[in-house]
C-alpha cells in the first residue's frame, strides 16, 4: 500500500498476500474507529477476549481468501 491507498490485490507470494490480508484489517478498524486514542483504551479488552481474537482471525482469513483470489491462488 503506498500513501495509504490500496493499489492492487496482486501479491508475488502468499506471505505477502497474508501481510496484505492483515493490514487490510487493520486499515478497516482505523476507518471504522478513526479515534487512535479510544483504540488505544479498547486494545487491552479485545487482546485478552478469546472470542475477539478469533473473531480477528476470521476477518484476516475472509481478506485472505479475496487476496488469494485475485492472485488466482498463486497459480499461472
């Protein structure tokens, strides 16, 4: 992401396609919560909340199956 935009879905590795999956989660809480301080006071709620953590991981993996896609899952 360059500037703060996303370009393209195109990765050259899964790894990479798994970085992008997460900073696209991360970019959508800063959307949704644009207040870093109130992110701040809530980050130590939701990191010890199991349910929270795997609601995270649920979001990160749909980003990565829409990255996987349109890497045509890495295959030529």
């Amino acid at each position: 992401m360059t500037s703060g935009q996303l370009q393209t879905l195109r990765t050259s590795t899964p790894e990479e396609g798994y970085a992008l999956a997460v900073k696209l989660a991360q970019k959508a809480i800063k959307i949704t919560q644009p207040s870093e301080e109130i992110r701040k006071m809530l980050r130590p709620v939701y990191s010890t909340n199991a349910d929270s953590l795997i609601a995270t991981a649920q979001v990160v993996a749909i980003h990565f199956q829409t990255v996987a896609f349109a890497n045509n899952y890495w295959n030529d």
